[in-house]
C-alpha cells in the first residue's frame, strides 16, 4: 500500500517529498511527488532489571532520510528513555510489561508514522537444587540466579526464610543465600527461601523459592561371611567359633548396640559396645534372621539406627563306616574306623571335633566275637557267619558344642 505526500499515515508506512515537485492534483499531490515505504519495529524482548541496555528498533525504506522518534503514548520502562535516533536505551529499575506508541518523523518528510511496541523488564530470580544426606553430614548449598547476568555496584543481597521449616542444624547466610550447616535430624524438610536485592537504583524483592532436603540416618550392616547359603545368608557351623562384625562409614562411631527383633544365633552373643556377634554356634538352626539396634554418631551428632543380619546354622559333617565291610569266620580282622566326611557346604577346615559311640539299644547286632568301643572302632573274631548292623549314636563335642547324630555300621561275616 502507497500514500502521496501530505495523506494521514498509515502504519507501516511513511510519505516522503523527494525534490522538484510539479503541479498539484485535485488531492493535493503533484506529479513529481514520492511515496517512500518504510519498516519500523522493536524487538519484543525482556530486559534485566538494574542492567544497562540499549534496543535498537529495524528501519529499513527510508533512503537516506533520518528518521527521528518520539514517545506518543504508554510507557517505557522507568530508567530508561526513547533517544531521538529511535533507540531505547538506558537500565531498567522497575519490573513490569510495557507497552507504548512512538511517532517517527524524518527530514524532509511531510507527515509522520505511529508505531506500537512494547519491552518487559524481568527482576532477578532465585532457585536452589533440592539436596540429601545423613545427620551428622555437612550441607552447603548455593543458589542460582536468573535474568542476573552481571553484578550490580553497589548492589546487596538479603536473603531469609519466608516460610516453612530448614533441616535442623542448616541456616541460610543472609548475604550470599548459602545454606549450610550440620544435619542434625532424620526427616523431610521444606522451606520457602526469598530475598531482597538493594541497588543504587532501587530496591526488588525476589519471589520464594522452595528449598528441600531429605535427611537419613546413618546405616550400619552386618556383611555376609565369606559362606553363605543360596539365599546369601550366612552359613554357621556346629563347633565352629563365628563372628559377625558390624561395619559402617569410616567416619562414624557407633555404640550402644541392642537385640531388638529375632534370635542370636545359638551359642553365640551381641557385645554392646562393639556390636560384635560372636561365640560358637551350638545348635543346627534354619535360615534365620535378627535386627539389632545401635547409637551411630558423625561429626558429633548421634541417631539410632537398625541392621539386621541372617544365618543358617549347619553340622560342619559326620562320622561314616565304611559302605561295605566283609570279613571271615573264626579270623581276627583288622580294625574298622569310621571315618569323618565334611559337610559339602563347608570350604573352610573343620573344628577340632571328638565323636563318642554308644551303641543304639534295639538296633545294633553284632557277632558273636566282635566288640565296639565309644571311638567307633569296630574289632574281634567272630565266630559266627552272617550279614550284621549296628546303629550307633554319635555325640560330637566341638569347642564346648555338643551334637548328636547317627553312624550304621553294615558288616558281613563269611
């Protein structure tokens, strides 16, 4: 669209003389007049408070001529100003949207051109990462800024709680905003953290941001041993001296430790001081499992907390005669021994075990000739033929644990 020197303007576009000029029509316009199209527009974009800017709008069509503006109506942002070369330049001091109509004018131009735009101006703003860790652990945690790309001079900082609760033992430096402390309690805290910014050029309070951290205890375990069952628990043996040791950070302490669910294993006890499980398992047991409970202290600070621990207690082995055991009639035979065969689960040496035999009233029959002793031994010279058995019970008797058990003995005489 084109207008002829001396029409109202319209947006867009601007009317312009350009020399010589001939006579005028009925509308006022001569036939050397010239319309000249023009292009004026602001970028729409959001400025930073307290921050020195400049926006420069695009014009194009002019041809030479200087264009020159004026502010017509509406706002720019306080701070700043609209130069007579159409820039808008100057620092920002209040945040908000602003809209407004400048009027561009140009030498040796007959009429004007109104043009809208608008700027924001954005304040800073504050965030900070959620954080974790355990009581007696040390936080710090720094909060990040947005639309604040440089440091003002002069410019301070105030920040507080605005609501809600901070982790006890953490306070927020009112200078910098960094949170910091030692945790000093398990739970979930959350606290709604703003702040005041102070300039030379005025004053902006920020809106709250959440702060949040997750705070646990301390833990503590009782690692599996070395053996250990298909379902990872620990494999105790009769006779064998056991130990579970309790571990934790390197920087912790811990103490104060108490059976609050379940069984020891038998035969064995809970130091309270060390939380050591020790002792000599005395009984076969299942898979099992106990929790006990326990003061761990970092840096200074002291919670509960709980661990448990699961076994299963297992014969280290047994005493076998051998599967087939022939001898002669009217001949002394050489001794039979039993012979001690190691649970299979067992991958580390046995307990210093002592078996005892006593024949089983009711199911041992023995040649005439042939005698028994309380080791298993098996000796004499039958006089009699024919296929004998002898059940003994075995009592096994290792570091102080007593077991018992079952030996057959399967003996031919021919």
């Amino acid at each position: 669209m084109k207008y002829p020197i001396g029409l109202a303007v319209a947006a867009g576009l601007l009317v312009s003389a350009c020399g010589g000029g001939g006579g005028g029509g009925a509308d006022g316009s001569g036939s050397g007049d010239k319309t000249l199209e023009v292009s004026v527009s602001f970028p729409q974009q959001t400025l930073s408070l307290f921050q020195p800017a400049q926006v420069q709008p695009a014009l194009s069509g002019f041809e030479g001529h200087t264009p020159a503006c004026t502010l017509v109506s509406g706002q720019i942002p306080p701070g700043m100003q609209l130069n007579g070369n159409c820039t808008i330049a100057g620092t920002p001091t209040v945040q908000g949207s602003y809209a407004f109509t400048a009027r561009v004018s140009a030498a040796g131009v007959s009429n004007t051109l109104d043009f809208t735009g608008s700027i924001g101006a954005q304040g800073p703003g504050i965030q900070y990462q959620p954080a974790s860790g355990i009581v007696g652990s040390a936080v710090s945690s720094a909060p990040g800024l947005s639309w604040w790309p440089a440091p003002v001079a002069g410019a301070s900082w105030n920040y507080s709680v605005v609501s809600g609760t901070l982790a006890p033992g953490l306070a927020v430096d009112p200078a910098s905003g960094v949170i910091s402390g030692t945790l000093a309690a398990q739970g979930s805290f959350t606290a709604q953290i703003g702040a005041t910014l102070t300039t030379p050029l005025g004053v902006y309070q920020t809106a709250s941001t959440a702060y949040s951290v997750d705070v646990d205890v301390p833990t503590f375990s009782y690692p599996p041993l070395a053996l250990t069952n298909a379902s990872g628990d620990s494999l105790l043996f009769l006779g064998l001296p056991a130990a579970l040791q309790p571990r934790t950070d390197s920087s912790n302490t811990m103490g104060n430790f108490a059976l609050v669910r379940g069984a020891l294993p038998p035969g064995l006890a809970l130091d309270s001081a060390t939380g050591l499980v020790a002792g000599v398992p005395n009984r076969v047991s299942p898979a099992t499992d106990f929790e006990v409970e326990a003061t761990i202290t970092k840096a200074g600070v002291g919670t509960r907390a709980r661990a448990s621990a699961s076994y299963e207690i297992r014969v280290p082995g047994r005493v076998l005669y051998p599967d087939s055991n022939s001898v002669r009639a009217d001949a002394t035979f050489n001794t039979i021994t039993p012979l001690w065969a190691s649970n299979p689960a067992m991958l580390v040496p046995p307990p210093p075990v002592t078996a005892t035999f006593a024949p089983k009233p009711g199911n041992c029959t023995l040649p005439a000739g042939v005698t028994s002793s309380a080791t298993g031994a098996i000796d004499g010279h039958p006089t009699q033929a024919g296929a004998f058995q002898c059940t003994f019970t075995v009592t096994y008797t290792a570091n102080g644990a007593q077991w018992t058990g079952e030996a057959v003995l399967n003996l031919d005489v021919q």
